[in-house]
C-alpha cells in the first residue's frame, strides 16, 4: 500500500485474492479485462479492501514476447469490520504486461500495477489510502 499524507501505511496480511478476465483481439492488438480481488488487512479484524477495474490495453507484438501497456479504471471499498465507516472509492492503475508464449495458445505473463485509489471516511474529510503496487505472475490459454 501506498504512505498516506501523514505518514501511516496500511499493511496486508496475505496476498490478494480474486480473479482476472481477459479477451484479446489479435488482428488490432487491443484487449479489455476485468479484475476483481481482495486484500486482507493485517490487524485489522476481518477487513478487507475490494477493488474491482475494468482495463483496456495495447499489445505491442515482438517476437517471443508480448509487451502490454495500458490502464484501468474502477471502484474500491472496504470490507467486513470497518465497511460501515467508510464510502466507496475510485481506483485506476498503470499496468505493463510482458508475455512469453510457450505455445501457440499458452502463454506466461509477469504483471506489474500501479495503483491510485482514496477511501472516504463518512461524514469526514479524512482519505484512507488504498492504492499501491501489484506485481504478479500468472498463466493464460487461449481458444
């Protein structure tokens, strides 16, 4: 998680869980995705955060390797024992993508995110800081 403003930093207690969605279309080198997954808080109970974002990206085609960049653009909330206290947010992200295909339909990816989102504390100014860094490995099959 990023440092918020006064210094404080949430800590997660484990790695995300969730999901991510992804189509391509190769003959324009563009794809769309949807992620969705949550984050446990260390010390904090059973409170979570959620973010779900829709991405758009552009496949740069090298041979061997596929480079992706693009962004993303959605919502975060907090979950479980402090859910009441606080207002949805927005979230979106910088993402880069680099792919190594094992096959002609199986590929291995490493996914780096950054991420900006602000949680607003009810009936107060005051931001909780959501965003951070995401990197992360992953395998995908095409059909």
């Amino acid at each position: 998680f990023n440092t918020a403003d006064d210094g404080s930093a949430l800590e997660s207690d484990n790695s995300p869980s969730g999901f991510l969605l992804s189509g391509h279309m190769t003959e324009y080198n563009l794809g769309a995705a949807l992620e969705n997954y949550e984050i446990s808080l260390k010390n904090r109970g059973n409170t979570k955060i959620s973010r779900t974002i829709i991405d758009l990206y552009y496949v740069i085609p090298i041979i061997v390797v596929q480079v992706s960049v693009g962004g993303g653009y959605g919502f975060s909330e907090v979950k479980g024992t402090y859910a009441g206290n606080f207002d949805q947010g927005t979230a979106f992200q910088y993402l880069l993508r680099l792919g190594y295909m094992l096959t002609d339909s199986i590929e291995i990816h490493w996914n780096y995110r950054q991420i900006q989102s602000r949680i607003k504390l009810k009936n107060s100014d005051n931001l909780l800081e959501t965003g951070g860094t995401m990197i992360s490995l992953g395998a995908s099959i095409g059909f």
